[in-house]
C-alpha cells in the first residue's frame, strides 16, 4: 500500500455474494490512483512513481490480474471511501460436483 509518511495505514476488507458472483472490496487511505493510470496499473512493469518516491517492482497488480483472470474473475479499480484506493475483485460462484 502506498501512503503518505505521515498518515497511519489503514485497509479495510468487504466480502459479497450477489448475482452468482462472490465480490471483494479492498479499499484503504493510501494516495490513490488517478482516472488517467486505471487502465495501465495492471500491466507489468508499470510504476506510477519512482522508486525513491515509494518502494515497489510493479508487477504485484500484474500478478492479481492474472490470478483473477484464471479463475474467470474481474479486478477493477475504484476510488476507496477511506481516502485512497478500492479494488474489487468478482468470481463467478464455482459450481460443486
């Protein structure tokens, strides 16, 4: 999670079942991500920031998209009601033999 130096982290975590689909909200009050880069963060190599700015190799939202993505799932990126980010994350309901 990126955040200011200055603020305490806070993440917030939500399960759902609505529609045949089990929903996932992880939001938190970090800095946020900006309408313009949503489309480009789950790219790999993709950074926002520099490496001196906040820490990171840009490729862990690469990896959650592809795991999202092998089990027929979506992971889209919203803005959090705590201040930063909110991702969600639906899968299709697996059906039991």
């Amino acid at each position: 999670m990126f955040v200011q130096k200055d603020k305490q982290p806070h993440v917030k975590i939500v399960a759902d079942y609505k529609n045949n689909e089990q929903i996932f909200k992880i939001m938190d009050n970090g800095i946020g991500i900006s309408q313009e880069y949503r489309d480009k963060i789950f790219q790999i190599f993709t950074r926002l920031h520099s490496e001196a700015e906040f820490k990171g190799s840009g490729i862990g939202l690469a990896i959650c998209k592809k795991i999202v993505d092998l089990h027929h799932g979506t992971i889209a990126v919203a803005d959090s009601d705590l201040g930063g980010t909110c991702f969600v994350i639906c899968l299709p309901k697996v059906s039991s033999a």
